[in-house]
C-alpha cells in the first residue's frame, strides 16, 4: 500500500507523521534490545488489544526469540479524546502461567500512562518474576506514572491513528502513523 500523505476517518482529517519506513526501522531497534535482554528468559509477552496488535505481530517477529504470547484488553477512554481515568480490564487469557516467568506488555501508545499503571498492576498480582513495557510511542507531555523501560519513539501529546490505532474503530489496518490535523481538532473520539 503506497503511503498517504492525507487520510480521512470519518469525519476528520489526519496527516502523515511517521511513515511505515520509520516504524519498520524502529521495530527492528527494539526487537534487537528486546532479544538481547530476554534471550535467556521465560518469556510471556502480553500484547494489548485491540491497538498493540499490528506492532505486536511485527516486534515478536523482529525479537527471533522464544516466547509465549497471550493478550489483555484495557480500555480508558470513553466518547472523549483523553483518559477517563478509570481502567477497564475486559479480558486475559492464561493469567495463571505468570508466576516466576519473565513479562513484557507490549503497547502502541502510552499517554497520561494511567493504562499501563492499571495493567502493571494487575498483572502483579500473578507474581511474575519481572514486568517490563515495550510501547511503540509515548506523549512525554501527558505521561505520568512508571516509566515505560522500551520506548519506540516520543511524540508531542496530539491524536494519532494508524498501525493499529483507530479513531472510532476507523484508521486500524493503516501502515503508516497519520496525527490529527490541528484545523479539525476539537470533537469527540471513541477507541479501544
Ligand atoms: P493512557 O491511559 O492515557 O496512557 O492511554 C493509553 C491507551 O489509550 C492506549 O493503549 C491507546 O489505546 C489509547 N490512546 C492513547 N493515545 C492515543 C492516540 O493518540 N490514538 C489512539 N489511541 C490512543
């Protein structure tokens, strides 16, 4: 698929910010660091959905290591663009095999950092013998909250869709990353 400068979801208009190119050479820097550090490690990579899929699918892929791979879905936002704040843990499959092994989340985007804080914290709860995050972007502005120990690369605290990120379920199955054009800016946006 030839890259968009410009794409519509919706009712609204996003423009290119990191072209597939970029992301491909990202994910092949983390999954180098990532596969040297969990070589000799049990290792359970949980990926949240539904937005960390596609990164997911191509950062396992970049580690060429052994590893289970079991996803968690978290939902903050409501109808709005921010956090609502409260963390909605909707499902886990296999939880009961953490104990004592080695964990990594995989993220597409940590922003206030409230998700990821609700996730590490429930995922404690099984007793695994370490948690790391591997996000493949972060709002430094927003974050708050424990730091994300594998960052793809940070961006200014502004709406973003593609690989994997959607705006009202719209913009998923994009290559690219496209950031909300600032003149269109101000309306509602609902994403899992
Ligand atoms: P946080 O709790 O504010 O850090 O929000 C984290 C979650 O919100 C991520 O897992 C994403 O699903 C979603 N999210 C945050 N920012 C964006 C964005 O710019 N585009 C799409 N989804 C986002």
């Amino acid at each position: 698929m030839a890259t968009l400068k410009r794409v519509i979801i919706h009712d609204k208009a996003f423009k290119l910010l990191i072209p597939a190119e970029e992301i491909r050479s990202i994910v092949h820097r983390m999954g180098q660091q990532l596969a040297e550090r969990y070589a000799q490690e049990d290792l359970v990579c949980v990926v949240i959905l539904k937005g960390a899929f596609m990164f997911a699918n191509d950062l396992i892929r970049a580690m060429q290591i052994p590893c289970e791979i079991t996803f968690l879905r978290a939902q903050s936002y409501g109808a709005q663009m921010y956090s609502s704040g409260k963390v909605h843990i909707e499902f886990f499959t296999n939880h009961q095999r953490l104990q004592d092994r080695a964990v990594l989340i995989i993220e597409d985007i940590v922003d206030s950092g409230l998700t990821l804080q609700a996730i590490r914290e429930y995922l404690a709860q099984h007793r695994p013998k370490s948690i790391e995050t591997a996000t493949l972007l972060l709002k430094p502005d927003t974050f708050q909250g424990p730091m994300p120990e594998y960052v793809g690369k940070a961006i200014s605290p502004l709406f973003v869709i593609g690989y994997g990120m959607d705006y009202n379920e719209g913009g998923r199955y994009l290559p690219d990353i496209y950031v909300l054009d600032s003149s269109t800016a101000g309306t509602t946006v609902k994403q899992g």
